[in-house]
C-alpha cells in the first residue's frame, strides 16, 4: 500500500512539475508577444509624429510665404496709393 501511494505521490509530482512548465513557457510566449505588439505600437507613434513635425514645418513654412506675400501686397498698394496723392 505504502508503495502504492509513493508512486501516485512521485506520478503526481511529476505531472506537476511538467505542468508548471508548460504554464511557464506559455507565460514567457504571450510576455514575447506583448514586447513585440508595445515595440511596433511605439514605431507607429514614432513615425506618425515625424509625419505631423513634418506637416507642421510645411504649414509654417506656407505661411511665411503667405505673409511675405501679403506683405509686398500691401507694400504695392501703398505705394500706389502715395503714387496717386502725389500725382493729384
């Protein structure tokens, strides 16, 4: 009897063992999985960022020009305006 349950106790603790290990080596598959999803999620954010520090040059960029434009507007229109006062 005693050899009975010692060998039920030693299956047992195998099977626990081998058990444990499994669970372990899932845990470590889906932590892998997790590393993988955050790296490619902060890429994603990491590009999209360039992408709108880009836009943003380009939309200080167009209007500055936009400015100066108006700027060389006014700029003519005064003088014309001077042009026409003194002409009269």
């Amino acid at each position: 009897m005693k050899k009975l349950f010692l060998s039920f106790a030693a299956i047992a603790l195998v099977a626990s063992v081998y058990s444990c290990r499994e669970a372990k080596e899932k845990a470590d598959e889906a932590g892998d999985t997790v590393t993988e999803n955050v790296e490619a999620a902060m890429d994603e954010a990491g590009d999209a960022l360039e992408e709108a520090g880009d836009a943003i040059e380009e939309a200080v960029e167009e209007t500055g020009e936009a400015m100066e434009n108006a700027g060389e507007e006014v700029e003519n229109a005064v003088e014309e305006a001077v042009e026409e006062v003194n002409g009269n």
